[in-house]
C-alpha cells in the first residue's frame, strides 16, 4: 500500500511503501476486542474496599440479653443491618489483570493500523521537529493536513520541546511508537507518524 509522504506544511513530496505485514493485515475484530479489553482491564486499579463486620470500630458487647425482652435478638452493634455496621460481601482489593500471548497483542495492533490504513486514516511526515517548545508551529500543521478529528502523533524516540508543543492541543496525543497499543490507535481520529516512527513500526511488528 502506498500512501502519499507529506512535509509539516501539509505538501505532498512524494509517495511511501507501507509494510503489508503491519498495515495490510488481516482484520481480526474479535482479536482486537480482547486487546482492548485487556488494556483496560489492566489500567483498573481494583483498591476498592469496604469493611466487614469484623473491621468497622464500635463494641463487641451484646446488645441485650437473649431472652425475654420482647425484641429481636442481636449480637452486636456492627452487624449489617445497624447503621454504621460492616459491609457484606463488598469489594476487597483485587487485580483485574489479564493476561494476553505477545504474539495475539501484536497481531491485534496490526488489525488496527490496517483498520485506520483502510480508512486513510494513516498520515506519513518526512520529518516532524520544533526548534523551540512552540504550540503554533503543530497547530499550523495539522490545519494545513486537514485533520479536524482528533490525532495521535507517533514520535520515534524521547523529544520533550516537540512534546511539551503537542501536549496543549485539544484532542492531539503523542506517543513513543514503541509503546503503540490497540486503546490509543482506535480512539484516534488520525494517526500521524514521521519516517522514523514508522521504521520503529516496521522494526517492531514488521
């Protein structure tokens, strides 16, 4: 698949051969369902948490004698049914983890960068830098490169004046192609990647 390579001011210099293997894959909807599934899973934190009878404070004293007074029997003051008494059967920590073969998450992040590559939803810069930490310069760019949706921005490696000039824009997200992940590609409108970035992908997926 060849898509058009395209510079910051939203010109096309010439054409890009995309890897078949990562962006011509076949489509697996129920595999990438899995994935995201996953991954949000795993961002759960699971620190929810309620005390039982035997943790909330009060005394343990019996209420009242057993017999012979006319009401109902009870044995403490921190049973369920009293006001400010335990919790039963309520959430505890726990780990909402999920575990998914490397070889399955990589191939459901093929099935969504060809998903987006399908749609013409992939767009390839020749280069993507900022001299000084400047909002403008990206915002420019993505107006001259007709995006309206929101974006994911692809960076091949740590570059903290072109992330500190992407991280104000609403709905624009920058991301370390080596930490790529079915949840950010989905979400995003358009996926924009320099050359570097994508021979990170190849090098990772390909």
């Amino acid at each position: 698949m060849k898509v058009p390579l395209k510079n910051m001011t939203g010109q096309s210099v010439g054409e890009i051969e995309l890897n078949k293997a990562i962006f011509e894959a076949p489509i697996n909807t129920s595999l990438m369902h899995q994935a995201l599934t996953r991954q949000l899973a795993n961002a759960r934190q699971g620190n929810a948490k309620t005390k039982t009878r035997g943790e909330v404070s009060g005394s343990t004293r019996k209420m009242w004698k057993q017999k012979h007074t006319g009401r109902a029997r009870q044995g403490s003051r921190k049973a369920p049914q009293w006001r400010k008494g335990g919790t039963v059967f309520g959430p505890i920590p726990r780990s909402y983890a999920q575990a998914m073969p490397r070889k399955m998450r990589r191939a459901a992040l093929r099935s969504a960068l060809s998903v987006k590559a399908a749609d013409n939803q992939i767009i390839v810069l020749d280069s993507l830098a900022v001299d000084t930490p400047k909002t403008r310069p990206i915002a420019e760019m993505l107006r001259s490169l007709n995006v309206s949706t929101s974006a994911l921005v692809l960076l091949p490696d740590g570059n903290p004046a072109l992330e500190r000039s992407i991280r104000n824009l609403e709905g624009v997200q920058y991301l370390r192609a080596q930490y790529l992940n079915v949840r950010d590609v989905l979400s995003a409108g358009v996926v924009l990647m320099p050359q570097e970035a994508l021979d990170v992908l190849d090098g990772m997926l390909g």
